[in-house]
C-alpha cells in the first residue's frame, strides 16, 4: 500500500452530529462530586481524627479551598471545552469579569451601602428572607445578568445549553470571589469552616448561575413574554434571599430540626447541596422540554 494513500478517520456519530459542544451537565456533577468528597476529608480529617494541621500549612490550605471550586471548574469544565468540536468563547473572560465586578461593585453595595450585616441577621425569618432577596440577591443577580448580557449575548448562544454553560462560569466567578473575601476577613477560620462557607457559596451561585443562564438562552432561543428575563432575575434572587438565612439558621442551631443530633455544619451542608441538585434538576428538565418542543415544530413545519 503506497505510504501517501489517504488516511481515513472514523466518521462522527450521529449523537456528535446533532451535538458537538461539551457536556455542560456532565462536568457540573463531575465537579461537584469531587467538591463534595473534598469537604467529606476536610471534616473527617479536622473533626473525626482530630488531625492539628500546622498554622503555616494550614494558610495555604484554606486558600487552596478557597480556589478549589475554580481549579475544578478549569479541569473539567474549561480544558474539557477546549477540545470539543465546537467550544464555547469567552468562558474565562466571564468569570474574570465578574469577579471584578463582584468586588469593586457587589461586595461595597451590599456590605457599606446596604450594611445587610448590621440589621438583617437579626429580623424575623420573613424579613430576613424578603431583605436578603432585595438587597444581596438583587444585586448579586443583576451582576450576573449584566455581565452576561454584554459579554456573551446573543452572538455566543447557538444552543439552550450556552446560555447554563455562560451563566455557571458567572455563577463560579462570583462564589470565587466570596471565598477569597471570606479568607481575607477570617485568616484564623480552621478548614472545616473555610470548607463548608466555600461550599455553600459555590452552591447559591451555581443554582442561581443556572437560572440567570437558563432565562437568557430562553429569552433568545423562545421569544417569551418581555417580563421573562425579569422574572428569572427575581427568581434567582428569591433563591439567594431564602438560602442565605436558612443556611444560617441551620449552621447556628436557630432552626428546630437542629435539635436532631447532628453536627450542625452538616445540615447547612446538607441543605447547600439539596438546593443546587434541586435547582439543577429543574432547569435541565425545562431546557429538555423546551428543545423537545422546538424539534417538534420543526418537524410539523417540515411536513
């Protein structure tokens, strides 16, 4: 056989035909899946072997947790893009941008201007879910939105799953940003704590990430009603307003059921990831139904 006869590949699937983009929920659960074994050690380590970790080691390892949820996001989500067929752009430039914007913008609005510290905690439950939802979840939200809106939108978005692709990396460029704020504020935390806070923030701002992605693409891919946006907007911060003094209630023992014997940062843990797989479950069945409904009116047009 001559050595310059054509070589032949293997031909695509019909399943890499009709999608040659990265699994987006895939790498979501991968991630996920390891954060959560990450803490599991981290607390086993710190509260059932009782392990002392040196005071110099111990600093870069809560700034490592601090970062893990990014690092995660860039092994198998960002590097895993690079070698699809048909990668999504700017994803890195997303989560930059918002973490800029998250501390120059979100953290003095709600920290000085709102001072949600000084007389929120302190409300009753229904105050505390309606003011956390007006000022931290607002602006939280609209952060998002907006560096979505002028970053990727429209011209990024060619499937329902860009807009949940664009608006996780959103969600882990905020949540990175809160870790490393928390660490900065709480040099002395041990891990255990610095853990379970990291945690809880990668969970907040991927659910909401998944809703603030999910109403973008649905508002370019559907044409809804011109309020859709908006109503994904409250929604989401809806979401930051009941997480944030639940989370709180069940870490501080505030709530009943933390009269069930259990270490208490267990139930914020518990609740932390309840809410993302709920919220994560939720969307992927209305983008599932959407582009079900979308591939049927292309069939009956086509008839």
């Amino acid at each position: 056989m001559s050595l310059n006869a054509p070589r032949f590949i293997t031909p695509p699937t019909d399943d890499q035909e009709r999608f040659p983009f990265r699994s987006v929920w895939q790498s979501l659960i991968i991630e996920t899946l390891i954060l959560i074994a990450v803490i599991v050690i981290v607390y086993a380590l710190t509260n059932v072997f009782n392990i002392a970790i040196p005071a110099k080691i111990q600093q870069y390892a809560v700034l490592g947790l601090a970062v893990t949820p990014y690092g995660l996001w860039l092994t198998f989500s960002w590097f895993a893009e690079r070698r699809a067929p048909q990668p999504r752009r700017h994803l890195i430039a997303v989560t930059i941008l918002t973490m800029l914007v998250a501390n120059s913008v979100g953290t003095p609005l709600i920290s000085k201007y709102f001072q949600v510290d000084n007389w929120l905690p302190l409300a009753p439950a229904v105050n505390r879910i309606i003011g956390y939802t007006l000022t931290v979840g607002i602006t939280q939200e609209l952060i998002k939105y907006l560096v979505l809106r002028y970053t990727i939108w429209p011209g990024q978005l060619r499937v329902r799953l860009d807009g949940i692709a664009y608006g996780i990396a959103a969600g882990i460029g905020y949540a990175t940003i809160l870790n490393i704020q928390f660490i900065v504020a709480n040099v002395t935390a041990p891990p255990d704590v610095i853990a379970f806070r990291m945690f809880a923030n990668y969970a907040i701002h991927i659910a909401t990430g998944l809703v603030i992605g999910y109403g973008l693409a649905e508002v370019y891919f559907s044409d809804p009603s011109p309020l859709f946006q908006i109503f994904t907007l409250i929604v989401a911060a809806i979401i930051t307003g009941i997480a944030i003094p639940i989370h709180a209630g069940l870490v501080n023992a505030s709530l009943s059921i933390t009269s069930i014997s259990a270490p208490k940062p267990l139930f914020g843990f518990g609740f932390s990831a309840a809410l993302l797989i709920m919220v994560g479950i939720i969307i992927a069945g209305l983008i599932r139904n959407a582009d079900r409904l979308e591939r049927e009116s292309q069939a009956s047009d086509e008839d």
